[in-house]
C-alpha cells in the first residue's frame, strides 16, 4: 500500500492548532459477563463460554451484571465524574456476524458517568489536566477468524469462524471531550493518557490492563486547524492503536499526514482510519456517512440502572489511593530528585520499587537494580521487565547480602542471573554456584604473597607512595579467587603488607 | 370421553385430585380429540402424544406419591409456538425457524412442567404474532369452532381454537396488542393479559419487548386465574419483571363481590364504530352491572384516540430490532443466494425467503420509524402518546375501580375478508391495545351472541397496574352474571366439530 505523504513534524506543528479525542474501551474482569451468567474468560475453547442470551436466541432476555455495573460507577469516581441517577441502556443496530443480536446493547443517551477530568503528567512533568465527556457501559462482540485468504482479514477469506465467547463481555467506554492546547506534546499526551486509564484500572483492580490481549483499547480522533481558526477541522479516528507507542506513533503520524493535505489545499475526509504499527501509518477504512444510521432506541428488555446514593458512597469508599497522590507520597517517602522519581514512574517500576523498599531495600538500591541491571537484563532478553522470573522479595534479599558485605555487585550479579535461569531462591544460587565473598583472610593473604612473589617490586614502589602499583596484585588476586573477593579488603590487605 | 374434553380446568383438576380420572386419561382424551380435529381447526403446529402421554404419566406417579405440584397439577394444556420448548421445535409461525428446537425451555414452560401440566402441542399463530386472524402464519390459518369460514382471532388463534374447540382445556397465549384477548373475544373464551411484568417474558420470542405479555386464555374465568397464578412471578433471567408478587388471583375471583364495585365505561370506545350485535351485548353487561348493583360511570380516555397510531410506530420500531438476530448465522433457516456468497446476501436471502409478507412490512416501517432525522417524529412522538394513555388511565382510575370495553369491534370475520387491508386488520385491536401501551392488565369475558350473526361477543375488563385481582374480581362479577343466565359457559354452545 502506498503511503500517504507527510509534512515533517516539526512544521506541521508550527503551522497548525493539533485537537485531539480518545476513546479508551476497558474490557472489565468481572467474573460473569454483562448481561448473562457465562464466565467472563480468555483463552477458553471457542464457543464454550455461550448461552442463549450472549448467542442471541430468539426469547432469551438480558439481565445487567451487579458487578458491571459496580465497576463502571469505581471507574467513573476515579475519573471525577458525575454519578448518573439513571442510565439506560440503547441499543446500537446494525448487522455484523460476531454481533449475536445485530444490535449492540450501550448506554447512548445517558452515559453511567459524565462529566469528569483527569490529570496527566508527561515526561517533563509537565501536566496537563484532561477532560472526561462521558464512561459508559457496553458489551463486546464475539470474534471472527477469517480462514483462506492470504491477508487473515475478510477479504479474499474461504470463510469465516465466530467465536462468541468475548460476546457480551463487560466494557467501558471512556471518551474525553475535545483536548487542546497540547502542541507538539500531542502524541505524547494521548499516549501518557492512555497509560494512565490502563493504571487507574490496574491498581483498582477493575480490568486485567493488558493492552497485549486487548482489554485496554483506544480511539485516536485527531483533527487540525489552522492557528487562530474558531472552527474546528474535520477529525479522523483511528482504530486498531493497541499499544502505548502505537497511540503515541498513530497521533503523531496522523498529524503530520493531516497537515500535508490541509497546506496542500486539500480536505480531510470524515473517516475511520486503520493503524498499522509494523508499517508505521494508518490506512482509511469506512468513510464515516449518513449510511451510519444505528438507529438507537432505548433497549426494552432491560429497565434503567438507577444506583443508590449510598451504594455509590460504598463504592467509593474502596477506591485505591489516586495514582497521582501515590505518586507524591512515594517521592517524598524515598527522597528521591524528580529525575530519579521520573526515571521509575516512566519505566512503570511504581510498584516493583515499591515492594521492594517494603522487603527491606533502601530506596536508592531498589531504584538502581530495577532501573539499571534488571532493566538492561530485561530488554536484552526481549520482555518486559515485570515479566522477568525475580520478584521484589529477591532482590531485597540480595541487596542485603551485598549491604552485609556477604556479596560484591559482581557477584550478585551472577546470583540475579542464576534466579532468572530458574536456579531457585538467591540463597540457593549462592550455594550452588559457590558464590560467596572469600572472607578467609588466610586464603587471600595466601594470594597475595602469591601474587607478590612474582612481581617483587610492587611492594617497594608502594612504598615509595606509588599506591596505584597496588591495582596489578589485586587483579592478580581477584583473578585467583575467581572473583570471588572482597576487593577493598585486598587492597588493604596489600598496603598492610609493604608497612 | 365428551365429559372430560367439555369440562373446564378446574373440574379436570378436582378429577385428578379426586383420583376420579388420571391424568393420563384426561390427556389421552385430549389427544384423541386434537388427532381428530386438528385437521378442520389447524389449532396445533405440533403435536407429540407420546411425549405428552409420557408428562402425564410422571404427573399421575407424582400425585400417586403423595405429591401434588399445583392446583393444576395434571390437567394438560396447549402452548403458543412462540415459547420455547426443549422437546418440541419452536417456530412462532414463520418459516425461519421450521424445525428449529431451542436449547431452552422459556421460564413460563419451566413453571408449567413444575406445576406437572403435560403440554398437549404447540398451537398456531401468525408470524412472529404480527396479525388478528392468524391469516399471516407461514403454516396457514386457524379455524375458528363457531364457523370454520371464519378466523379464530390473533396472534392467538391456535390457543382460542383450541379451547374454544375443546382441543385443549386450557391454554397460553402472548398479547401485544390483543393477541390473547381478542381471540378470546371471537370464540367465545376467556382470556386474560397481566401486568407488564407479572409473568415472565423469558423464552417468549419477543415482537416487541415493551408491549409482550404472557397470559392465559382459558373456559372460564377460574381457569384463567388458576393458570396465572401458576405462571406469575418475579425471574431473575427477565428484568422487567415484576420484583413482588400480585397475590393470587384465584383468591380474587373466590371472594369476589359486586358491593362498592366502581366500573367506568370509556367514552371514546364506546360509540361508534362498533358492530351493532356487538353493542347491543357490551350494553346489555352494562345493564346488568347497574342492576346488581355495581356504580357505573362514563369516563373520558382522549388520549385513546392515538392509541392504534402510537402502537404501530412502536411495535414495528422494537420488533425490527428483536428480529434482526434472524440472520442465518446461529440458527434457524440458510438460503444461499445465486452467485458469491457474501455474509450480507446469504443473511439477505435468508430474511428474504424467511419471513412472510407482514413481517417484512413491520421491519421496513420499524426501520424507517427508528431512521436518523425520523427518530423524534415517529417513535419519539408514540413514546409522548404512551405516556398521555398512562395518564387518562389514572385519571380514570381515580373514579373507578375497573374500566370495561367492548374487547372487539366485530365478531369474528371470514377467512380472506381483511387480509389484504392492513389498515382494516390494525382496527380490530383499538380497544385492546391502550391496556399494552400502558402496561396495565386486560381480560376478555364472553357476553353473548350477536344477533346479526350469531357468534360471540366478548366485553374488556381493565384494572390499574399491578392490580389484576381487581380485573379478576370484576371479571368474575359479570362471568356470574352471564352463567346465571345461561346456566353454563358460553363456550358449551360452540357447534360440534366433529359432525361439521
Ligand atoms: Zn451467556
């Protein structure tokens, strides 16, 4: 496919007033699914989480899941928001294979929660504060897998397999209203955004959070004007962004793209645009038109979700700390420079640190293994770093070896990478790999006259102040003892030595 | 067996109680009846009598062991094919889904197997209940037993037909806008529409989700009441039902008394319009009420006049959403279209092969009544008409007790007289549909012949929400009334199909 031309970033963004919107679905954890009893669970065998109401046969009825509904009202305090005294739920008609009904049952007109604002700091720290429209409920569709074409996409495919399992599982929508004033931070924003919603939901424990398997998902409307225009320009949406970098790379790419057309005298068309983040651009999809007609009603079988000023109160009483606020906390409480703080919070190492310092690390050295050898080991070995086989409990327990004098930092190395390759438990590395400090000064007082035997000078010239003659012994030393040694110590071994 | 095929519900259930006739028995007389019969009434799409022989059976073991599930417990019953059955393919009158049988039983089926009623079948209707006469089922009309030439009524006509025939002692039915009580009307019946909620809709195919009612259509008022009260209750598989029971309305009909009964008659449907026969006998309920002693006054429902125009944006509006899920897809019928077949052309072909002519035109008017830029003018309009009916309702409801109506315009009319006038075929439902429109409980109770043409009339009782043993207890003032005068339920006097 041909890629569309662009105008470089910097000049797109000199020229033009960038507005951006997004739409975030968060895929919620509930145990059943919104509007049936089925398990709400990825990964089971296809069509084996259904029943008459998520398949949609005629005379089954649905019924809103309590849980849902709980979590929806959480992710609307968290966001700031208004608390709907009622919210019915529409349905969305339209026909489509993976849709049991052909109609999509969502709140259209009277959202659960409305009216909210979240704050979002950049790399910079510099914060912007976002402001929430709406987060209302809805379900998923089921699955196609289209078989035999080349493309595994619709067209040119032999068939197509549904599988409803994710039919009729529990989603909130959270749309922002127009967002301005971001500039050349545009993409960044949206991205540092999206993180943001995927944390509050993590750390509330309302969704799984992982964008891998889709259960955090954005929209990026995007549109430009020129600077100082009232009117705002025709906006495109982009799907399909299911990464922190692709919402970042998406924005930025569909400005650049925008701009090109617009400073060409050109017009951007109202529409639905693909992003493909293997090959860096996005690809028009549906044009958005009047044939777009859903036809919304307020959906019969279903009477309007009216929660009790009390059950919000409840609900909201098991908020988790605010991420911002925890953020304050734990700076102040580590004592770190905003660019150390920083340098954790972009690494998404809050909570690593955290437990961490909890096992009995202090902060520096806790900030230190995460964001430096772990980090490395990590991206070496291509995953991310919370998926690496250590937890927070061992590496307090190796930085106490190390504090106690029991462990170099080399050494602990070799005892990180001895838990990673499975060999158990840091004690159980050291024991195995013989990985220990030789603490037996007769062994390294053994070395040493070994070491001095063959470069007899040494000790003279030590002597004559020249202290750095002592760096040959201890390398031969460290090299006998495998490495095994304290260095420090056999430097002053050595230096005792030539008094 | 002609005593157990003419005897009401409750009389089979004192037989069986009694241990004077099994519930096998009475269900073999049934089916022997409905093998006969069927053919001249077309009441059943399905009938399965070992399956059936088999339910009576465990309901006579049950009652043998001491253990009697309900008042009905082994008295058999027809249900409308539009309630889904795990032992008997559910079609709801339309070819889309010849030979489908559901994974489920509705909620109102699970009731009747616990309360160990043997369904006799699955009784006809018009397709997806969209009609009056059951003209539109893909499986062709009901007869109705007072003059096989003419219809039965409908959606219901294979329930009316079939007790009024007595091809069943009792019966389910759905009403929308009247298919329960308008074909209890025409045959002479009784039959009764609940509370928006008070039953279930679990397991009914929806035509439209606001207006659906599931209820029953039945001899005699007692058995009307005994069958609702085994049908009523809170599900939680359906959320608009009612979270609290209404109480029993067997109770209601037992202590009913006509002292300090307020009855409104409704000026707007009381006048014109109606079949001179059909007046004279609504009137004569009226003379007889006054002169036992009940108050009657005229009440004033405007509103009521935009009742039919608000119905048909409605109904089509929601029953162009339910029946999109009729798409070829999970099940039901598949036709391929000639040449490539794309999801949109098999799911086209399907929908058009699949339904019938009525169907298509609900869908093609709900569609364009829901269309962006129509939406406010047409649906919007009819939900504002929805809420001035709730409110002359409770106006009316302030004055009177009950309000009662002619339930039909005419008696029953021939086979193929309105069929090609859809707008002739809508008006037979003006009275019975402001009671969908505002979720309020309707009953249809015979009062007499008409004179002109000599089949049966029947008069509306209808009650505030919720308040069903109101409608019961009036409905079992005048049913008395009339048997004083009879000496037994009109029904008894339907012509013997067998000699016809
Ligand atoms: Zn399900």
């Amino acid at each position: 496919m041909a890629k569309e031309q662009l105008m470089p970033y910097e000049q797109a963004i000199e020229r033009f007033e960038v507005v951006i919107g997004l739409e975030v679905h968060v895929e919620l954890n509930t145990a059943s699914k919104m509007f049936c009893g089925c398990a709400n669970n990825f990964g089971s065998e296809p069509n084996t989480n259904v029943c008459p109401t998520c398949l949609g046969l005629p005379g089954s009825l649905p019924a809103v899941n309590r849980k849902a509904i709980e979590s929806s009202i959480a992710i609307g305090l968290a966001l700031d928001c208004q608390i709907a005294e009622s919210g019915r739920f529409s349905r969305k008609n339209y026909f489509y294979p993976d849709l049991a009904k052909n109609f999509q049952t969502s709140q259209y007109d009277e959202p659960i929660a409305y009216e909210g604002k979240i704050s979002v700091e950049l790399e910079t720290g510099e914060r912007f504060e976002v402001p929430i429209e709406r987060a209302h409920m809805e379900e998923d569709a089921g699955k196609l897998t289209h078989v035999g074409g080349a493309t595994g996409r619709i067209q040119g495919a032999e068939y197509s397999l549904v599988d409803y399992n994710r039919a009729g599982v529990p989603l909130v929508e959270i749309v922002t209203k127009p967002i301005y004033g971001a500039e050349d931070k545009a993409p960044e924003l949206a991205a540092t955004y999206v993180r943001v919603i995927r944390d509050i939901v993590k750390a509330m424990d309302v969704s799984d959070a992982k964008m891998e398997r889709g259960n955090v998902r954005c929209d990026a409307n995007v549109s430009l004007r020129e600077k100082g225009a009232e009117k705002l320009g025709t906006r495109t949406e982009t799907k399909n962004v299911n990464s922190l970098r692709s919402v970042e790379n998406a924005v930025r790419y569909e400005i650049q793209r925008q701009a090109h057309i617009l400073a060409a005298g050109g017009s951007i068309i109202q529409e639905t645009r693909h992003w493909h983040e293997d090959r860096g651009h996005t690809s028009a999809g549906r044009p958005k038109s009047d044939a777009d007609d859903y036809r919304y009603f307020p959906e019969p079988d279903l009477v309007p979700v009216q929660p009790s000023l009390e059950w919000i109160e409840e609900i909201r009483k098991t908020l988790p700390e605010n991420p911002a606020l925890r953020r304050k906390r734990l700076q102040e409480a580590w004592g770190f420079a905003d660019l150390e703080f920083r340098d954790v919070f972009n690494s998404d190492l809050l909570d690593e640190v955290e437990q961490t310092v909890a096992a009995g690390a202090s902060p520096q050295s806790a900030r230190k293994w995460w964001t430096g050898e772990l980090a490395r080991l990590a991206n070496a070995q291509g995953v991310s770093i919370t998926e690496l086989a250590i937890t927070p409990g061992q590496v307090a327990e190796i930085q106490k070896l190390i504090d106690a004098g029991e462990l170099t930092d080399r050494i602990a190395r070799d005892v990180v990478a001895g838990v990673l390759a499975g060999e158990g438990e840091p004690s159980q590395v050291i024991e195995s790999r013989g990985l220990r400090v030789v603490t037996d000064e007769g062994a390294l007082i053994a070395a040493i006259d070994k070491a001095l035997a063959s470069q007899p000078d040494v000790l003279e010239k030590i002597r004559d102040g020249k202290l750095q003659a002592a760096g040959a012994v201890i390398g031969a030393v460290m090299q006998e003892m495998r490495g095994q040694a304290d260095a420090a110590r056999v430097r002053e071994l050595i230096l005792e030595r030539a008094k | 067996m002609t005593d157990i095929t003419s005897s009401t519900a409750a009389e089979l259930a004192t037989l069986i109680q009694t241990k004077k006739a099994s519930s096998v028995e009475i269900t073999t007389a049934f089916l022997d009846r409905m093998e006969s019969l069927n053919a001249k009434t077309n009441s059943y799409l399905h009938i399965d009598r070992s399956n059936a022989l088999e339910q009576a059976q465990r309901a006579d073991q049950q009652l043998a062991a001491g253990k009697a599930s309900s008042p009905l417990h082994g008295v058999p019953i027809a249900v409308k094919d539009n309630l889904t059955t795990t032992d008997a393919p559910t079609t709801s009158g339309s070819k889309i889904l010849e030979g489908w049988i559901p994974p489920y039983d509705a909620t109102v089926v699970t009731k009747l197997r616990q309360a160990a009623m043997p369904i006799l079948g699955k009784t006809n209707l018009d397709e997806f209940a969209m009609g009056s006469s059951t003209e539109f089922s893909a499986y062709g009309p009901s007869k109705n037993p007072w003059d096989l030439d003419r219809i039965p009524g409908g959606s219901g006509g294979g329930s009316s037909s079939a007790v009024s025939g007595h091809l069943a002692p009792i019966a389910i039915g759905s009403d929308t806008g009247g298919s329960i009580r308008y074909p209890a009307a025409v045959t002479g019946s009784v039959g009764a529409k609940p509370t928006y909620g008070a039953v279930s809709r679990y397991g009914l195919i929806a035509l439209a989700s606001s207006l659906d009612q599931i209820g029953p259509v039945a001899n005699t008022v007692l058995d009307a009441a005994l069958l609702q009260d085994v049908i009523s209750g809170h599900d939680p598989h359906d959320s608009t039902s009612l979270p609290n029971s209404l109480g029993s309305m067997v109770t209601a009909v037992q202590a009913a008394d006509i002292k300090g009964l307020k009855v409104g008659v409704v000026k707007q449907l009381s006048s014109d319009g109606f079949q001179l026969g059909v007046k004279a006998c609504f009137d004569d309920t009226v003379a007889k009420l006054v002169k036992a002693g009940a108050e009657v006054v005229e009440v004033d429902c405007p509103s009521f006049e935009y009742a039919v125009a608000a119905y048909y944006l409605i109904l089509p509006a929601e029953a162009s959403s339910n029946l999109a899920k009729f798409d070829s897809v999970r099940f039901g019928l598949r036709s391929m279209p000639e040449g490539n077949p794309t999801i949109e052309r098999v799911m086209a072909a399907t929908r058009e092969k699949g339904f019938g002519p009525e169907v298509k035109r609900r869908i093609i008017l709900g569609t364009y009544a829901l269309s962006s830029g129509y939406y406010d003018a047409y649906y919007g309009s009819a939900q504002k008409v929805r809420t001035l009916i709730q409110q002359d309702l409770a106006a009316a409801f302030e004055k009177v007790d009950v309000l009662i109506t002619p339930t039909a315009p005419t008696t029953a009319f021939k086979i193929g007289e309105k069929v090609d006038d859809p707008l002739a075929m809508y008006l037979n439902d003006i009275a019975t549909i402001p009671a969908n429109l505002a979720g309020i409980p309707g009953m249809s109770v015979p009062n007499g012949i008409a004179s002109e043409d000599g089949l049966p009339s029947g008069v509306q009782i209808l009650a505030p929400a919720m308040q069903d043993d109101q409608m019961y207890r009036a409905a079992s003032i005048i049913e008395s009334l009339y048997h004083a005068e009879w000496g037994a339920p009109l029904i008894s006097r339907v012509p013997n199909l067998e000699v016809l």
